[in-house]
C-alpha cells in the first residue's frame, strides 16, 4: 500500500476510551470517527531506558469517512500522532 507518510506525525487531537482505544481525532480541523481498528502493537522507544513511559502505541485504523490510517500513542508525552495515510 503507498499513501502519505510523516516519520514524525503529524500532531492529531484524540478522544479515546480509558484503555486507549481511539474513538476520533480531529485533524486539519475536522474530526473523524473511528469506525474500527484494524492492528495494534507497542514499540519501546529508547528500551534501553529504564523509564516505562518511553513506548509509543501504533494503531492502524479505518474512520467513517473513508480513512485508513496509523495512528501513534507516545507513552510518555500522551501525545497523539497521525503517522501515515494509506491510498
């Protein structure tokens, strides 16, 4: 699959559950809902860290309108990431 991809995300706005499971974002303004994820896996950034916040959660999903992308979690910072988007 090609799309647009940003090796350091773009900045996304996120309502998610308690558990992490994105619900939407907002990007460029507009807000997209999620309408099922498609992966999800944890990378340790930095693991040879001690520090348990240094992970970063990559879901890949499809929103309502038509979207598929990935998404990133940053453990430490709680920021959330747009990463790439899939043709």
């Amino acid at each position: 699959m090609t799309g647009r991809l940003w090796r350091e995300g773009e900045p996304i706005t996120v309502t998610a559950t308690d558990q992490g499971k994105p619900l939407s974002f907002v990007w460029l303004g507009e807000r997209h809902l999620v309408e099922r994820i498609c992966d999800r896996w944890r990378a340790s950034e930095e693991w040879w860290r001690t520090d348990d916040e240094a992970w970063r959660d990559y879901i890949k999903l499809a929103t309502r309108s038509g979207l598929l992308c990935l998404v990133a979690h940053d453990g430490g910072t709680q920021n959330w990431w747009l990463i790439r988007l899939y043709n």
